[in-house]
C-alpha cells in the first residue's frame, strides 16, 4: 500500500497507512414476486424484480422453482438480467403450485421468495 502524506512548502509530512477489508454479504429477497396468465391459459409468467441489496456483488443468476406438494415440477436458472420465466402448459397439472425464485451472485444465494398459484382445466 501507499502511504498518503500531506505536502506543504516546509515539505513532505509523514505517511500514513490505513488498511480495510471489504466485507461482502448474500443478496437479498426478490421483490415483487408474480405469476400472471389465465388459470386455464397455455401458459403462465413468473416475474420478479431484483432485491432492494445484492450485498455489494453483482446478481448473476436466478433459480425458479416450481412445485406441487412435494413434487418438483420445474427447476431453471436463469441469467441475473432476466427477470421472468415462461411455464407452459405441459408442465403444469390442474391443482395448485407454489413458484419460488432466488437470487444467486458470487457470495452465495439470497432467502427464497414463495408464491402459489392455481392451475385449473
């Protein structure tokens, strides 16, 4: 490191070294977690906005996670710009399912976001 030292006319002062460390932190939640289309459509839209604090590292992926029950029906990961998922039809039974999306970046992944929606005939 360099030392930072005042300079006047008389001359140079002394130095002074100041270490710090960077402390980072996982992200947080998604915000405004959706899913939108009709219960009947052929397909439905997951979106999110990001979190409000990605703990000082950049988001680079998201992972949505869709289920009924117990059962897991969809896991994607997607790129930290994109901010939605198309699920079609075939993937999706009648009855109701709970959709959860997290973001991920270089420290780790952010707390899980939940949303049901139903799927009818």
């Amino acid at each position: 490191m360099t030392p930072v030292a005042a300079v006047n006319a008389v001359g140079t002062g002394p130095g002074v070294v100041k270490s710090f460390k960077a402390t980072f932190s996982k992200p947080g939640k998604v915000r405004s977690l959706a899913v939108s289309g009709s219960t009947s459509g052929a397909k439905r839209t997951v979106s999110w906005k990001a979190p409000t604090s990605n703990g000082g590292k950049p988001v680079t992926s998201y992972k949505v996670g869709v289920k009924q029950g117990s059962k897991v029906l969809l896991t994607k990961t997607v790129a930290g710009s994109v901010h939605k998922l198309v699920v079609t039809r075939s993937m999706l039974r009648t009855g109701t399912k709970k959709v959860s999306v997290v973001a991920h970046t270089a420290i780790g992944n952010g707390p899980s976001v939940a949303k049901s929606f139903t799927v009818r005939k």
